[in-house]
C-alpha cells in the first residue's frame, strides 16, 4: 500500500539500540503511575527515548463488554523541536476527539498490514490518508507497527525522525520485541481499566440501589412531599454524575383527562395521538437544598455549578404543546427519551417561548434525559402521567441500559410518592371536614343541651313560682276569710258590747279590704298586660301629690317607728301622666318598702328633675332585708318573691312587684332596683345585716296619648 522510502542511513543520534533496560523501566511505570493516563503517557514518552526519535503515537484499542464499535485512544510525545514548531497544535494526552478521528485511517492501515509493519515518509503516509492536521506537516520517516505483530492486534505504535531513518533488522527486532512489551502494557492497562470499569460500576449500582432503598424509605415515612422530591433529584444527580435535574410536573386543564392506559398506548406506536392541554411546571431542582441565597452562599461559589448558583426555576411553567421533547416523553411512556443537543436546537429561538430557554438551560446543555412519572393504577384501567424527571449534561452523556431501568424505576416511584400525597391530602381534608361537621354537630348538640337544661330549669323554676304562689294565694285567701269569720261568730254571741261589735265589724272591713285588693290587683294586671287599660292624661302636680301620699304612710307606719323622709325640687313640677296609675305604683313601692324596712330607719321617697332628657325621676330607698343578686333580674316577675320571704311568713303574693313594673310601662317610663348590703362582703348572707335597697322610676315629663 505504502512506498517503503526507508533506505538511508541516520544521523549517529537516530537509530541507536534501545536502552537495555527498558523492560525494567516498563515495568516501574505499570507499577508506580496512579493512574491510566499517566501510565500511557509514561510508556510512550519511554519509547520516544528509546529510539530516539522525534514523535511518537501509540494506539490504545479500547474494548467493552457491550456490544458496540471498539474505540481506538492515541497518546503522542514529541520533542521539544516540534513542540516549538507546532506549539498549541500539538495535541495534549491524549489526543484530543478531532485528532482521534483524523488518525482512525492510520488505524485502520496499521490493522490492514499483512506482517504489521509499515516504513514510509510521513508526509506521504498522512497525506495518503486524508490526515489533515498537524502531523501531515511532518517531513521525515515514519514507521508503523502493530503491538504485538502477530495477530490479535491490540495496539500500534507509530515512530517519526525528522530525518532519514534506516530500519536494520537489528532495530526492526528490537522494535518487535518493544512492541510485544508495548502490547503487554496494553492489555494491563486494558485490565486496569477493566478491574475499574467494574468497580465503579459497583459502585454505580450500589448508589442506586442506596437511592432506591431511600426513596422507598421516605415514602413509607415522610409526609413532607417537597422534601421526598428534592431528595430524589439530588441523589440521582449525584450519582449518575448528571449537572443538573428538574421534576416537573403536569396541570391538565381537563380534569378528566389525567389517566391514560399506558400499555395500550406503547402497542398503539405509529397511530396519531391526542396530546392534552396541560401545564409544565417546576416544582423541584436539585441543589436548592445545598445552596441558599445568604451571605455565606455569596462568599463562596466556586465550589457551586452555575446552574445551582442561578435563581430557582421553581414554579417556572410552559405549556406541554410549546415543548417537544415533553410530548414526545408523553406519547412514549413509560420509555425514557434522550433530549437532542440543546445547544444545537436553541438556534431556533422562535420557536420556543423564553421560559424553556431558562428552564433547560438551552445555551449551555448539549445533552439530557426525560422520564415520565408515572403513577401505577391499583385498577389496570390505566395509568396516570404525572410529570417529567429531566437530568441534563453540558457534554455528551450516554445512557446505558441499566441507568434507563433504575431512572424509569425512580420516575414509576416518584409517580407513586405524588399520587400517595394527593391521596393522603385528599384523605386528610375528608377526615378534617368530618372532624368539622362533627365538632360543628356536637356544638349545636351542646347548645341544644344547654337550652334544654336551661328550658328544664326554667320550668323547675316557674313550678317552683307556681307552687309558692298558690301557697302564697291559698295563705292570703284564707287568713282573711278566718278572720271573717271569727268576727262573724263573735257578733253572734249574745250580749256582745257595742264596742266589741265595732271592732268586728272594723275587722271585717280590713279583711274585706285585703281581699278585695288582692283580687283588684290581679284583674290590673291582666288588664295591663293586654293593654286593655286607657290612660286618662292630667297636668299633674307632684309636689302637692307626693306630700299627700307621705302623710298617709306616716301614719300608717308610725306603730313600726317607720319615718318616711320626702324629698322635693324646691320649684314648682308639674308632669302629664295618668295620675291613678301614678299613684298605684308609688304606693305599691311605698307599700313594699315599709313591708321590708327594718323598725326604726327611715324610708327615703326623692324627686328629680332631668331638664335635659325631659323626664322626672322617682327613688323610694329604704333599709332592711335586701333582694339577692341572684334574685335581681328576676323580682319584677309576676309571683316572684324574694328567697326566705315566704318561710318568714312576711305577706304578699309577689304580684305588687310586677303591677308597678306593668303600671311604669303602661306610662311610657322605666324601673330599676339596687340592692347592696351595708356591711363587709363576706357577712352579706348573714340575716341580721341590713340592705339599702332602692328602686328608681323615670317617667317622661309629657306623656303623649297613644295614637288608636
């Protein structure tokens, strides 16, 4: 194939037998270099020196357990004059990717010889084979060997001087056997790279299988969906050794549409489906866990990849109609899809909105995955998407098929995770509204209760009332129909004084009297309450009124040593009222308070005038047994009386109370009471101390007749 141009004797410097201990010096490099490329780099530095040449490539054949095309690695050295010539063209260790490529014909012609060795001018060889890089400008000899020479082929090592080189078959022997060390090396470092193949393969699977264990773990035992997510993205991205990852997750628009068999829809492959009106949006990006925007963050980000560092995508959201890789994840679930090179696809800005562009990054990665999520249903009617894992790459990353299996077994438990929270959510606000309604019904079961208690108290009570009113009634019926009588079977008695006789019938009248005011009250009360009374209206001067009243009462009361005390407005005061009516409830309270007066005090009737709210107030005060605090908002009930009163035997039917009480609102006024002890507290239960008890009515000063 190649012209062999290798004739011509070399300089003393080129060509010289090769260091009798290289073998040595081979070994100590597989033995001490840390790691493949610097052992590789090592060797062909070694074999550079040896015979003394100028450069020096040595190819590595890569081989993979799977089955896909060997890939063939060059490692070069060269010397200083070419490194000063050629200066950053020179290819690093090793070649770099367009390097690779241009000497795959090199390769090939390598393999192609028949007892693999090729002698040529190097110029002429690359030339020949299309190489167009900085080696074509080499000029000198080049000769081509296979490691080892015979077959198989494993390696080649490639030797060009500058100047004409001769290939004795001295120097062609020492080059076979530095080949079949050079494929010795080869097949270590085939081996190292086997033996670390597999241990980072262990390592692989035991990170993802550490994954799985913990996502299965927060699942069954975190309730805190956001942090189950974020922990998910994060380790997938640390352990596929991924830069960045993304969930996101759909918002159909159409409710019902949010199931789809699956597993009908991959046999359906070719047809044309229906992609939904949904939204994209982020809800979870891994690094947000690490990095937080605070002054330490700020300090120090070196250590962070820009695409951590940059603001959160979080809530961030697209249409699934304006993305194509997410319809396309869609249409193929439950299959994983490899995003295209993004950086190529971002020159078609217009046809994506911004948003995309932010989210994926497009500027910067050239590669990515996108899983569905995938809910699995319980039913087999179908199975729910509910969003997208993206992991993406700025270099070129392939998958293989176990990283798909564990990514599409993460995107199935994540599905899970979602739907489970949904459903504990949707649980949790089920049991929180019965919780509500049953709270709710036993609030109004209490209140109900409560009303009960109370209706059954008030009815206990209004027994009570009835009770004592007919003793009260029965006691106060009967005392003056005795004492009727009596006088009666007196009057009979024969030779009885006239004197006797006067008194009586004296006795009768009172009794008479007793009676038939009892009766008279109870039809006014009647009366009023069905206001069937008429108020006859008078100009009514209460000075003279007031006075004529209190005489009464003084004399009346004069045998108790009671004193009644009248306190007038030093002008004149006139008021429009029903005087009878008036004078019936001023009575009363008179009558009520020299009842209750303890002998020898004093009771205490005032008159006041408000000029400014038009109306005349009237205090009766006296001093003696008080009302109760529990008694006060109820002693203006009808046949309610004071607690002890009627086991003390003091008179009354407990109806005077409420007569005054119905006669004030017949007139348009108002009656309060206060009733407070005159001694310490903690002695006003004691029967012997004396209340100041004192009722206050306030009537309008011009009552106006009631409209008919």
């Amino acid at each position: 194939m190649f012209t062999d141009f290798g004739t011509d004797i070399s300089s003393p410097a080129y060509g010289e037998s090769p260091d009798q201990n290289f073998s040595l010096m081979m070994a100590q490099i597989l033995l001490n270099q840390p790691n493949d490329l610097n052992r590789a780099s090592s060797i062909v530095e070694l074999i550079r020196n040896t015979f003394n040449v100028d450069c020096c490539l040595m190819a590595v054949e890569r081989s993979f357990e799977e089955p896909i095309p060997s890939k063939i690695d060059w490692y070069v050295s060269t010397s200083s004059q070419i490194q000063e010539r050629f200066g950053s063209e020179v290819a690093s260790l090793p070649c770099e990717d367009d390097l690779q490529l241009d000497l795959q014909p090199l390769w090939d012609a390598i393999v192609a010889e028949p007892d693999g060795v090729l002698i040529s001018q190097a110029q002429a060889v690359f030339s020949e084979l299309g190489v167009s890089n900085w080696l074509s400008q080499l000029e000198g000899s080049l000769i081509a060997i296979a490691a080892p020479p015979n077959r198989p082929v494993v390696g080649g090592l490639v030797l060009i001087a500058m100047q004409p080189l001769l290939w004795t078959e001295t120097k062609m022997q020492q080059l076979n056997e530095v080949s079949s060390q050079v494929a010795i090396a080869i097949a270590n470092l085939d081996q190292q790279r086997t033996i670390s193949s597999y241990k980072e393969k262990v390592t692989s699977i035991r990170q993802q299988q550490n994954l799985i264990h913990q996502m299965t773990m927060a699942i069954h035992h975190w309730s805190d969906l956001d942090q189950i997510l974020l922990m998910a993205i994060d380790k997938l991205v640390d352990s596929l050794a991924v830069e960045k990852g993304l969930i996101l997750l759909l918002k159909y628009q159409d409710p019902l549409y949010k199931s789809r068999n699956i597993s009908q829809g991959a046999k359906q492959k070719g047809r044309s489906k229906r992609v939904p009106r949904a939204k994209v949006v982020v809800v979870c990006q891994s690094g947000l866990a690490v990095v937080k925007e605070t002054d330490e963050a700020e300090k120090d980000r070196s250590f962070v990849p820009d695409s951590i560092v940059n603001e959160s995508l979080v809530n961030e959201s697209f249409w699934l109609s304006d993305c194509p890789w997410c319809q396309q994840a869609f249409l193929n679930a439950p299959e994983p899809i490899n995003l295209p090179n993004l950086t190529e696809e971002s020159a078609d800005r217009e046809n994506y909105p911004k948003t995309m562009f932010k989210i994926f990054d497009l500027e910067r990665m050239r590669s990515g995955i996108n899983v569905p999520i995938i809910a699995l249903s319980s039913g087999g009617s179908g199975n729910t998407i509910l969003g997208f894992l993206v992991l993406q790459n700025s270099s070129d990353r392939p998958w293989s098929a176990e990283e798909l299996k564990i990514l599409e077994l993460v995107g199935t438990q994540l599905g899970n995770a979602i739907l489970q929270n949904q459903t504990l959510h949707q649980v949790q606000a089920l049991v929180e509204d019965r919780n509500a309604q049953l709270k709710r019904a036993m609030e109004v079961q209490a209140k109900l209760y409560e009303l009960t208690r109370q209706q059954l108290d008030q009815l206990r009570r209004l027994n009570e009332v009835k009770d004592e009113f007919l003793d009260t009634l029965n006691h106060e019926l009967k005392t003056p129909l005795a004492t009727m009588r009596m006088a009666i079977e007196n009057l009979r008695r024969p030779g009885i004084s006239p004197e006797r006789q006067a008194m009586y019938l004296d006795m009768m009248q009172s009794q008479l009297n007793r009676e038939t005011k009892l009766v008279n009250d109870l039809l006014k009360l009647r009366e009023l309450e069905f206001r069937n009374s008429t108020i006859q209206l008078e100009m009514l001067d209460l000075q003279p009124f007031l006075r004529g009243l209190a005489d009464n009462f003084r004399q009346t009361w004069s045998d108790k040593e009671l004193t009644l005390s009248l306190r007038l407005e030093k002008k004149p005061l006139k008021i429009q009222t029903d005087p009878k009516n008036l004078e019936h409830a001023i009575v009363e309270l008179l009558t009520n308070a020299g009842k209750y007066s303890d002998p020898a005090t004093n009771v205490d009737l005032q008159v006041m005038q408000h000029i400014e709210t038009g109306s005349v107030v009237i205090k009766v005060t006296n001093i003696g047994a008080g009302i109760f605090p529990a008694d006060l908002p109820n002693i203006f009930d009808k046949f309610r009386r004071g607690q002890g009163m009627t086991q003390k035997a003091v008179a009354g039917t407990g109806l005077g109370l409420a007569l005054v009480k119905s006669l004030i609102s017949h007139l348009n006024g108002t009656i309060t009471v206060t009733s407070e002890s005159l001694q310490p507290p903690e002695n006003a239960d004691d029967d012997s101390v004396p209340w100041e008890t004192c009722f206050t009515v306030t009537l309008p000063q011009q009552l106006k007749r009631p409209e008919l």
